[in-house]
C-alpha cells in the first residue's frame, strides 16, 4: 500500500499546472494583444490541455490511483 502522501503528490502535480493555465487563461483575456495571434492561439491550447488534464485526474484518474493504492473515498 502507497502512502496516502504519494496519492495528495500525483494528484497535486495534476492540479499544480491546471492553476497556472488558469492563471495564463486570465492574462490573455486581460492583456493588450501583445502576442502574435499565433502565439495566443499556442497558449490557449496549452491552458485547455492542462485543464483537461487536471479535470481528467480529479474525475477518473484520482478514483484509479487510490484503487491502485488500496484507498477509496467515502460517499
């Protein structure tokens, strides 16, 4: 059995880059089109896909992983 710490870790590296798009999501929609429309279009992407992907652990992955590691959450 892991440590619940290891899970709280990989889920955390999950959400940690989720926030930082969210940040980057905030700052394209307040900024002066600094940017080449390229290079905005690069970063929305980017912020979608790390969103997603914290959505996809928190949703399915977190349930697998505490499996994985014998734990469970209540409901």
């Amino acid at each position: 059995m892991k440590p619940l710490s290891d899970v709280q870790n990989s889920a955390f590296m999950a959400i940690a880059p989720c926030r930082a798009a969210s940040l980057a999501l905030v700052v394209l929609a307040n900024e002066d089109s600094q940017h080449a429309p390229d290079t905005m279009k690069e970063l929305l992407d980017q912020s979608v896909h790390r969103i997603r992907a914290a959505y996809e652990m928190l949703t399915a992955g977190l349930d697998k992983l505490l499996a994985e590691s014998e734990y469970e959450l209540l409901s």
